[in-house]
C-alpha cells in the first residue's frame, strides 16, 4: 500500500493529517506536478482525473479523492473516530466537512487555480473573475466559522475531525494563494492556534 | 421532523430519490426562491447559507447540505446501503459520489448559475466565461463515467448507490441548465434508462 502525492499541494496534506490523527503510517510516492508527472499515461490509468493523492492498494486497486481515502482508514482503525459517531454525530461532521470544503477551500483554491500565474497551463481556461470573485466568499465563509467556533471548541462540535483538518489545510493555504486572511475573527484565531498546535498539523 | 425545499432544484431531489430508495417517508415544506424565502431570517438562522435542503429534527436541530442528510438516514436505517459497505465499498462509493458531484454536478450547476438569465439576481457576480468553461468540464466527466458503466451496471460497481442518485439528477438539470448531453455515450445511455425507471427517480 502506497499514496501517491504532491507534498506541497493542499489535498494530499489532508490524507496526511488525517493519518497522523489515527497514528498510521503509510509510505507515500512524489510525483512533480510541474513536470507533468500527474498527466502521465501511468498515472492516468491510476486517476483519469490525474490528481493526486491516490491511495494505491497492494492489489493494484486505486481509491482516488482525499475524502474517500479517509473514509477508508476511518473503517478499517475507527478510532479516534474523525468522521463523527452515531447518525447526528456523523451528520454534523458531514455538514461541517462540506461547509469547509465546499465554502472555504473551494474558494480559496479556485482564486489560487484562475490567478496565480503558476497555475496558467494547469488551469485552462483561467478566469480571472472567477477568481476574484472567490475571495469574498472565502471571507464570508470564515466569518460563519467564526460564529460557529463562538460556541463549539472545534469546526463540527466537542471533538476534533475531519472537519477541522479541511479548514486547517485551507487556512494555511490561503498564504500561497494570496487570499488574505481577515483580522478580529477572535475565535477562528482561538481554534487555528489549538489545531495548528496538534503534532499531526506538521504532517 | 420535516425537509425544507424547493421543489425545483436538483439538491433536494437527491433527498427525495435517496428516501425512496429507502423507503422512508419525511414531510416537506416549499420554500420559493424566487419569492426571496430563502433569504428570510428564520431560514437564515437554520442555515446561514441560505440554502436548501434542511432537514429540521423534532428538536430544531436543523442538518444542512444534501450527502449530510442523507448521511443521517443512512445511519438510522442503513438498508439497503446507499453509500456502500465495508471499507473498499464505501471507500469506492465516496469516490464515485465525489466525482459525480464535484466533476459533473457542479460543472453543470456551474454552467446553469452563471449563464441563465434568471439567476443573475441569485449568482452574484454572474461570470459567464466561467459559465461556459464548465460545459466542456462536464462532457468530460460523462466520458469518464461512460468507461466506468462499460465494464459496471451501477456507477460505482454492481451496486446502485447514492453516486446513481447525483449522476442522474445531474443528467435531468442538464436541460434547464442548457448543456447538450453529449451522443454516442452508449453506456451512460443504457444506464441512464435504467435507473430513471426506478420507481424512486419519480420522488
């Protein structure tokens, strides 16, 4: 078992994290983005989407998606549980998850991928505007995390999780992508220290 | 307990199809988007995303975002699975549920905001060459779903799951969304018949 990765890119940090979390170790492959590597013939037929991470089984089955490669350590080493216990638990963490990933990392990647002139020949085609009118809304989604963190040591509730790790991951990633990050978000500040302190954060 | 919609938009008909599929019976309540309920404050104190689905428990808890909802009922009654089983199962499941909503149903969603005239007071700002780069976007996903059902009879595995339910709400919004499905996809075709004639894609 293997996953294949690019160690600076913002997803593969997730598995990361989240494996940290669980105390598992698996050994992971670099592949270069800026060579090409994720758009070779071999890695292809691993993701037809060439993205990375990709967890690679000793059967040569490939599980693609940085969520679905959780989810399939959560199953196999359930605890410590990161994707929540029992229906409401698990759907709090599912909501927040998405939240954080849908609202906030979407946001931040998208103004990354259609502004930053690294990403020209990744994303075609760039759309400025799009990418501009992203940054907003990164905004909008950290002031409705702020607001969540008021009552709730972490992102989904008591407990750390999956959730967490996305808004982590994004919050760091904002530098690269030059969206600014807002000041006075007294609970956002509260939790990223707390989170960004935990050992699996080095990951 | 009830679920708060709009009739209309593809989210919520995923809930729909998923507790068909279920066999469970949930009361809904119309909310009118384009009269502005959804901008309402006490729509926006149960999700300050303003956006629906929302399934109000008995309690007031209010769960947001379509797979979290159907999360929570896949957890309360957990046949027949929806999001798979065991660890390689849900991990496949999750994978392809992924890909059929960040890959297809987004793209298309995407085309939809950004280009229908009636959205422009809902989308803001409309950015219609971002519109437009989403159409390719997702001719690419039905090609890839297209091998995938060549050698599977659900999208993904033997088995249908919630990953079915997107793709095909997916593929009934690409006509108010204005993206021409594309010819010659024979197999998305084969499947597509057989799952919009499941009693449930009527929900």
């Amino acid at each position: 078992m293997k996953i294949l990765e690019t160690r600076m890119a913002p997803n593969p940090r997730r598995v990361r994290i989240f494996l940290a979390e669980k105390g598992i170790e698996v050994p992971t492959e670099e592949l270069d983005l800026m060579k090409g590597e994720l758009k070779s013939d071999s890695f292809t037929k691993l993701n037809k989407l060439q993205k990375v991470p990709v967890l690679l089984l000793d059967d040569g089955t490939p599980i693609c998606e940085t969520i679905a490669i959780c989810r399939y350590f959560e199953e196999l080493h359930p605890e410590p549980a990161l994707f929540g216990k029992g229906a409401l638990g698990k759907a709090t963490v599912e909501m927040w998850q998405r939240r954080m990933e849908l609202g906030l990392m979407a946001a931040v990647t998208s103004a990354f991928r259609h502004l930053h002139p690294a990403m020209a020949n990744h994303e075609v085609p760039q759309v400025a505007a799009w990418g501009e009118a992203n940054k907003p809304r990164a905004l909008d989604m950290l002031r409705i995390l702020d607001e969540q963190l008021s009552s709730n040591r972490f992102v989904a509730g008591d407990t750390y999780s999956v959730a967490d790790i996305t808004a982590l991951v994004t919050m760091d990633f904002m530098k690269p992508a030059r969206v600014q990050r807002p000041e006075g978000l007294v609970n956002v500040e509260r939790w990223y220290k707390e989170v960004a302190a935990r050992p699996s954060a080095k990951a």
